[in-house]
C-alpha cells in the first residue's frame, strides 16, 4: 500500500531530484503539487497549498521544497490539517521557527522530517563508520562550486534569509555533524557579502574540536571549472578522502567499493545527488510507520553560528 | 551550610551585580575571583582558571562572567574539574557550544544554569501572568540605551561575537520568551553596522506571532537622556506597559504595586537591575539542590535567527 504525497513547489530541486525519487518509489504515489506556475503533466495542480488541503483529505504527506523563507506558513498549514510534513533543506528561514513546527508535529500526532539530502550521499554511513575509533588531527572542508551552474536564476538566495553560500555549505554542515563522533562549534567565521547581495558568495569557518585539532571550512560560489564538495581528514589511522559530496570515499590512497546499490541512481540527472533522495523517501516512510519525527537542527545550528559570530567582509558586486 | 563559589571575570557586570548579589546570600559564599586583571579585597584572586580549580577543591560552583567568546573554555574546564556553572548572560559566543556543555553538564552529573538576569525584573511574573488569558493584538518592544553610558570601555562588544546592540536586546528577548505563553519567530531584521564596527548599533525586528498580531522590536544602542527598556502590549484585556527593563508595569493605566521584595534592591548601583541578581543566585541553589540543570537557549536563538536573516546596513562609524 502507497501512501499518497503532494509535492509543493515545482522548482529544478522538485524535478531533478523529488519526483524521481517518489516516482521510483513503491511506497509513495505522487498524488498532486501545489505551485502557482504550473504543475507536471498528468499530476493534479494546485495554486495555493490550502485548496489543496481542503480539496484532497486522501493525500497524508506533504513534501515542501520551497525556499526557506515562505517555507514556515506552508508547514503551518499542512500540519493544521493533520498531514505529514517533510522538509527540503534548509527546513526554514530560522531555527526557531523549525522548534515551533517540531511541538505543532508533536501536538498533532503527525510525522515531520527535517532532511538533509547529502547525508545519505552513498559514502557517508562508511566514513562515519571508520571514524568512529580514530583520532582526529584535523579535519579541513572544502565546498566550492559555481552558483551560476547549480542555481540559475534562484534570486532568493541572495535574499536576506536565502543564505547565500551556505545553501550548499550547509551541506557539507549536515555530513560533518553525521560523521563526527563528538560535537563541534564554530569558533570565528568570515563572511564575504557581495556588495549588492544579502547574503555571502564566500566564507571561511573555523570550529573548535574536543581534541584541539583544527576543523576548517572553505565555501566559495564563484568557482568554475573543476567543482569541489570534499573533506581532508587527517586521522591516528590515516587520511579519510570524502569526495563529490559524499559519493567517492578514498581511505589512505585506497578508493573504497561504493556501499549502495548502483540502481539507486538511475534518474542521472545529476550524478552527485543519484539516491540521496530516494533513501530521504524511504525514511520518511518508515518515521510515519513508526509514528516518529526527525528533526536534527544541528547542521542549521552551525549556519546560524556563522552569521552570529562572523566577521562580515564586502566583495566586489554579483551580476548572474 | 552556604555553598562556595569563584566568580570568574572581575568587570562591572561582576562587581555591581554579582558580587553584592553573592555576599548578601546565605547560601553562597564568594571563595575566590578569577581575573588576570586583579581581584577585589580580602578573596583569593587566581590568574587563571586552572589554577584556581586544582588549588580550591572546595570550591563547588564556578560563576563566568566574561564575555561571551573565551566563556566556553572556562566552562569546559569548570565542568571537567565536577563543578557547577552559572553562565552569564548570553551564555555562550554560539548555541551550538551551549549545547555542548549542557551534554557535559548533564555527563558529568553537575548543574548548568543560563541565567537570564531580566527574566528575574520585578514585575516580569506579574506580566506572563496577566497575559495568560489574553488574546494579543500588538506587541512592541522599545530597547534604546546609551552605549557609551552601560558598556564603556568594552571594546569586546563592537567585535565579531560581541552580539553589538543584541547584548542588551537578548535581555528584551528574555522577557519576551517568558511573558508570552506561545512561541514566536523572526520574520525579519533589519541590522545596522557601523562602517568600524564587526557587530550593529541599532535593529528592527519583527516576529511571527501565531494570531497574526504584529510583534515587533526596535533597538538602539545610540540614545542619550531618557532610556527606553519597554515593551508596550495590548491584548484583549487592553494595555500592559511592561518599563525599566521590567520593574515597572502598568495595565490599563493603573501602575502595579511591586511584587517583589524592596529589601532586595539595597545594593543600589543599578536600580533597574536591583535584585535581579539576588534571584538568580538563590535559582541556582535551588538547581544544585534538586541536581538540575536549566538551559533555555530561545532567548540566544531569537538573535541567532536576526543574525541568520538579517538585511545588514552599513551606518556612521562609531567612536566611544
């Protein structure tokens, strides 16, 4: 038995990623989507997400992949109507805004998932894994890609609450706070503001590990050619290489058998996210069988630091 | 049996406020200071923590009153040693490291407490009390002081972690997050920073209150002659003015009688902050005596998420 799910916001995320993952899927059927420019063939559209609510009581799960500011009311109104609720990361504009629609989950017996698609990139379950009884001597990130390439055209994220460079960052944010066996904190951060943008093209991050060793981040938007979503981590057992965002998993100079069934990333549409998604859906499934919710903020927790403590940095203006 | 305490960090904060707050208490008793800048008469002053922890095994409960940056050293190296911790207001330079110690604290089987001096104004109880029933038509919160006045010589407060304007608007926060009985968000804000500035002088914010009513703050850290810690709230049942950082209130244009004890306001330094402190020392006695912990971060998250969300303004440079 599927359980029926209507996907809002029909943007390059909802169609590169979200429906080919609930479309593969036999426990989800894409029931209908809400979006005020048109919808996909053969899939009932909704303009607003409340008509959809009040229109179709069959449909348990809602799936928002909108950008994070408008995010909140949507959740707001799916979970007033007693609807499962996942999350596309970031899963809002604030982080207490997520703690607000945890207890509205909680109150009203529903699931909510807060995802975060790079953590279940095939590599990361196994470099966590192996990190687990090693010693860190450090740990350096390195999340470079051009924004031109991977987010045409998305003017909110340059919007105040757009989050600028850390909508990938935060990424590599959700596999750090995945694989590390202790907890870290940001320590001084340099944000790089565009001078026509709200929110940084680039930034340098610095935590605080329990051992001392140093744990470093690079983000840069304005990278061409060659696109970098890496981790170099120095270890008592050597260096762990995590690469393409989580996909290439290199263990001192060894490249390490792929743990997922290669199936999994048949969509194509872009090879360093192939069944991220699909894996998101399968645990969405089993939080609402086992009446549970998943809302780990932490990845979000370390952005909100950065802005908090960073030193704020003008750079020359971004033009598209 | 009074319990002994170190006090860490001797600056005004510590001696207006903790220090007449601790020795007026039959349940403390200030043993020793921490300072590299000198302690105060007749105490036993150490220049570092350390030193202090291994030397003064009888000391049970460490209290930091440093800037937020360096305090997660000092309260990790607190805590290993199996002490209590009071934190100072905020209670950290990020939430992420209060998370970390609250897991250490709650490991080690001590008490950690952020205090929230405002929480403990007069008439704040009277306030979240007579609110409980109310439906809420607008909230406004006017938090202008003089910074030159309150922070001279800080110079702390103007870098990176300093939080600017927001070291005296968590205080607003503070009371916010304990007078309304539903949580609010932060929908927007606008941040104003001086050219030679890393933290602003100024803030406009505004929150999403779950009934629609406009909720808002205005902060400025630039006011000369009358000072302005208000919140002005009108509810259904018509208008609580909560003033003087919450020792005043006054519904419906009747002024309250104080509630709290005059006796407690005696030290006089500072009267809207007399017997503030007096309460959260003997908050913390209790904590230590019930082997609890109290970390409510809300307060810190609400300026993370301005931060986060925050529209950044350059203004005039500013010079003490």
């Amino acid at each position: 038995m599927s359980m029926k799910i209507a996907l809002v916001g029909i943007g390059k995320i909802a169609i590169d990623q979200h429906i080919p993952a609930i479309n593969s899927s036999r426990e989800w059927e894409l029931a209908a989507t809400v979006s005020r420019h048109g919808g996909i063939e053969d899939i009932e559209n909704f303009a607003d997400i409340q008509t959809m609510l009040d229109a179709r009581p069959d449909i348990e799960c809602v799936s928002l992949c909108l950008p994070p500011v408008p995010r909140f009311d949507y959740a707001v109104a799916a979970l007033k109507a007693g609807r499962h609720v996942i999350l596309e990361k970031p899963p809002g504009a604030t982080v207490s805004e997520c703690r607000t629609l945890e207890a509205m989950a909680l109150d009203g017996g529903v699931t909510i998932y807060a995802t975060w698609h790079s953590r279940e990139a095939a590599q990361v379950d196994l470099a966590r894994d192996w990190l687990r009884d090693k010693k860190l001597n450090s740990l350096r990130i390195i999340w470079k890609e051009d924004v031109r390439r991977w987010h045409p055209g998305q003017k909110w994220i340059w919007e105040a609450g757009g989050l600028g460079v850390f909508d990938p960052g935060i990424n590599a944010f959700s596999i750090l706070t995945k694989i590390l066996p202790v907890p870290v904190h940001v320590t001084s951060a340099e944000l790089r503001f565009p001078e026509n943008c709200e929110t940084p093209i680039a930034a340098d991050i610095a935590f605080a590990h329990p051992s001392g060793a140093p744990v470093t981040a690079e983000f840069d938007f304005l990278e061409e050619g060659t696109q970098t979503w890496s981790m170099i981590i120095d270890t008592s057992g050597g260096e762990l290489l995590l690469e393409e965002g989580g996909a290439k998993l290199t263990i001192n100079g060894v490249e390490q058998a792929d743990s997922t069934a290669l199936a999994e990333t048949e969509d194509g549409s872009n090879p360093l996210l192939g069944g991220e998604y699909t894996r998101l859906y399968a645990r969405m499934a089993n939080l609402v069988k086992a009446a549970q919710s998943e809302m780990d903020l932490s990845p979000f927790m370390h952005v909100s630091d950065c802005f908090l403590l960073g030193k704020r940095v003008t750079v020359a203006p971004f033009h598209e």
